[in-house]
C-alpha cells in the first residue's frame, strides 16, 4: 500500500481524533479525502470525514468529551442536528479543521467499521475504510470529485472486491432510486478493465 500523503495538519487532527474514539470506546473509520490520501493518490482535502458506530442517546456525552482532545461544535446546536441528520459537526481547535463525524445505522456502514484497514505510522494509528467501501460512499455521494476519487482508487487497486461494490451500490441505487449511481461507476470500471 502506499504511504499515506496528508498536510502535517491533518495527521495531528487525525491522531486527536483517533485518540479520542480510542478513550470512549468508539469504533470507526476514517472516510473521504483524508482516506484517499492513506489508500491512493492523495488530493486536496481540508476537512476530516469519519463514520461511527455510536448510539444518538450518547452523542451529548461524547460531543462534552471532545475537548479535551481539541474538538468544539462548529454550529449553536449539533446535537438537534445530530438527530436530525446523523451528523456531528465539530472543529478541531488548534487547527480550525473541520470534522464530520456520522452516526452510523445502517448494516453496510457497520460492515464499512468492522472491515477498516488499520494504518500505522509513526505519528498516529488509524481505520481507514477499504478502498471497495470507499468507493460505495463515493458512488453514493455521486458528486464530481467523488467520482474522480473512485477512479484514482480503481487505477492504484486492480484486485478490488467487484461484487461487494456492485451488491452494495445496487442497493443505495434502488433505496435512492437512482439508477445513474449504477451506470456511472460501471463506467468507471469499464476504463480500468
């Protein structure tokens, strides 16, 4: 696998981050730009994605111990929007970056936890998403550089696990009616076959 290639800023971020899920127990993957700089060729990201697998009842208490690791809420009320929308909105401190951290529900996003990559490096020890996840939530995301970001991770992984993408993008696919989620990333894997 490649060495990971991410601004000294975002790794410090990651290893408060990475800290903070370890001392409350939290399981989770790192997800988005900051997971593509680990898994291929890195691009620009200024903000941390992670997925995790924590119930809404402890979202307050988990939100009040961020602190102590550098993590403020970035808006007037992210635990209403937290129920709202599964996300908790904060701002590591020191660094004013942006992290979004989900709440994850579903059983592909418990899945996407529990089959995480460990990365170690000697600044930080993190889960990252499997390049197959990866691309599932990039295909779902749907947007421009999400697409470009799932045809950097086909180029740097030729092995990929077909089924498990096709199975899981299929399914948003039909959940979201939106066939072009399928025909879009078939055509990604077309270019690399």
């Amino acid at each position: 696998m490649p060495e990971p290639q991410l601004p000294q800023s975002l790794v410090r971020v990651l290893a408060s981050l990475t800290e903070w899920f370890k001392d409350q127990h939290v399981s989770y993957a790192i997800i988005g730009g900051a997971a593509i700089g680990f898994l291929a060729q890195p691009r620009a990201t200024q903000d941390i994605d992670a997925v995790t697998w924590l119930d809404l009842a402890e979202a307050a208490g988990f939100v009040q111990s961020g602190a102590r690791f550098g993590f403020f809420p970035r808006i007037s009320e992210p635990i209403e929007f937290a129920f709202k929308s599964r996300v908790i909105l904060l701002q590591h401190n020191q660094t004013k970056i942006d992290v979004d951290i989900s709440l994850g529900a579903l059983p592909f996003e418990q899945e996407m936890i529990e089959r995480a990559i460990e990365f170690t490096t000697p600044e930080l020890t993190v889960q990252i998403a499997t390049p197959e996840d990866l691309i599932i939530t990039k295909a779902v995301a749907h947007r421009k550089r999400d697409l470009l970001d799932i045809d950097n991770l086909v180029s740097v992984y030729p092995n990929l696990d077909l089924a498990r993408i096709r199975h899981w993008v299929g399914q948003f696919a039909a959940l979201l009616e939106s066939p072009e989620l399928i025909s879009d990333l078939e055509n990604l894997l077309e270019n690399r076959q």
